[in-house]
C-alpha cells in the first residue's frame, strides 16, 4: 500500500518523533501552521475516520491518552490547543491515513 504515514510508520521516510508508543505514533507536520503542530496517528492503517470500526475501539481511545501526553510534551496543555481530523474532499484531507492535527503555541481563531 503506497500510504506515507505507513511509511514513516515502518521507517522508510524520516520523521521528527514527539511520542512512540506500540500502538500510536506523534510526529512534528512537515509544513506547521502554529509553532507547534503535532500529527497523532495509530500504526495501523486506518483511512479516516469513517473508517474506524467497533474493534478499533480501545485504539482510538488509546490514541486520544497520546493525545493528552502530546499536549503536555510540547507544552500546550498549558494554553490550550486545537485537535482537528479532517475527512474527504470538504474537510481537505490529503493523507489518507487517519491523523489528528494538535495545533497550538499561538491564540488560534475560530474562521472556516
Ligand atoms: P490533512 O490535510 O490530510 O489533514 O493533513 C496532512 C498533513 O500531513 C498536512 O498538514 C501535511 O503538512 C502533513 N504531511 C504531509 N506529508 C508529510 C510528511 O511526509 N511528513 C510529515 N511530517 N508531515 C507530512
Ligand atoms: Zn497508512
């Protein structure tokens, strides 16, 4: 399957690492839009997040606890922060790998 994430997953294209676990992955955007700008995303291959199933339960909420330590990691626990999945065309996602964007170190706005 030619999915990047899996890749970065698997180590075949470099990452900037935050927070590895056996199950989840967080790694710095490679195009930030705030100073900190985090991708949190399981190992396995999920597309998006209509594509999560019962069984991946336990997983996705495994993945919000990363989320939480990813936070406290870069520091932005401490002022909040954005976490933002996007879905298909009208949600612009472009990596076809279910990630969550944690977005902050700046005030963030509210505009669509
Ligand atoms: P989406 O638009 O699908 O929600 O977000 C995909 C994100 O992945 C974008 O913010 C983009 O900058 C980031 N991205 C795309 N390719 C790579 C890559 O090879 N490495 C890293 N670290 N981020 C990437
Ligand atoms: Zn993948």
């Amino acid at each position: 399957m030619d999915c990047i994430f899996c890749k970065i997953v698997q180590g075949e294209l470099p990452s900037k690492k935050v927070y590895e676990d056996d199950h989840i992955l967080a790694f710095h955007d490679i195009n930030p839009i705030a100073p900190v700008h985090v991708l949190v995303i399981p190992k396995k291959h999920i597309s998006s997040l209509m594509e999560i199933q019962p069984e991946d339960k336990e997983l996705i909420g495994h993945l919000h606890l990363g989320l939480q330590k990813v936070a406290e990691l870069t520091g932005v626990n401490q002022d909040g922060f954005r976490v933002v999945t996007n879905i298909g065309k009208h949600g612009q996602q472009t990596v076809f790998h279910i990630h969550y964007h944690v977005i902050g170190g700046r005030q963030l706005q509210w505009t669509m």
